[in-house]
C-alpha cells in the first residue's frame, strides 16, 4: 500500500534494523523502544489492523506466532519470557495502521492491565 510506513519498511524502502525476514514475514527492532527488547513482527503484505484478517489470513497469523517463538530463542529471551501486544484501532491506541505485532522483553514488564 502506498504512503503505509510498514509496507514501505517491508520493501526496503525505508531503513530498518531487521531482526528476521521470510516471503511473507518480517521482523525489526522498535525505533522507540518500551523495553530492553522491543520488536516489531509484521506480515509483508497489507493488513490495516487486527479488525481486518480475514479467512485466508489465518495460516499467516498462525506463522507470526511461531515466528516469534523462533525470534525468542535466537534471541535469547524464550527462557525468561516475553509480552506480545497488539493494539487495534483508536480505542486501542494504535498508531501505524499496518498489522503489527509488539515483542516486549529483556525485562520485569510493568503496567500488567490483563
Ligand atoms: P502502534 O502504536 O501503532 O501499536 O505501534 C507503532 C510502533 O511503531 C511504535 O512503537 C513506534 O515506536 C514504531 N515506529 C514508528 N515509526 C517507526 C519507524 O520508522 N521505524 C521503526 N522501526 N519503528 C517505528
Ligand atoms: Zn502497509
């Protein structure tokens, strides 16, 4: 999608510090981290938000997660544990709107709401 910030980091367009890359997947750190560890997962192509996966997304979806799984191993923070946040729309509060995935780590998390 043009003018998508995350479309134009999938593509190279725009510099980023990549963390893990397939066909359909990418993954990079925050450029404001909110913890040690902040990393961004996103699918390649445009999604606008968690509100609109379809059907055919879900295998997709579903290799998001094991990708994350692999990233924190690599990375070291499997053990210790992590945090996985998706914000979805206004109410909550996001911001780029391109299906992303925050992998918070590296430290106690704070601010528990569920
Ligand atoms: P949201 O608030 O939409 O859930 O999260 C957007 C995230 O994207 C924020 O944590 C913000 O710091 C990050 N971000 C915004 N612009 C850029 C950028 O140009 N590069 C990287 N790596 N992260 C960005
Ligand atoms: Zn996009």
């Amino acid at each position: 999608m043009e003018d998508c910030l995350f479309c134009k980091i999938s593509k190279g367009e725009i510099p980023s510090n990549k963390v893990y890359e397939d066909e359909e997947i990418m993954a990079f750190y925050d450029i404001n981290p909110a913890a040690p560890i902040h990393i961004l997962v996103i699918p390649k192509r445009h999604i606008t938000s968690l509100a609109e996966i379809e059907k055919k997304d879900e295998v997709l979806i579903g290799k998001i997660y094991s990708v994350i799984n692999q990233i924190a191993e690599e990375k070291g923070f499997k053990q210790e544990g992590f945090r996985v946040i998706v914000n979805c729309g206004k109410n909550g509060g996001q911001e780029v709107m391109h299906l992303h995935f925050h992998v918070l780590a590296g430290t106690k998390l704070g601010e528990k709401i569920v």
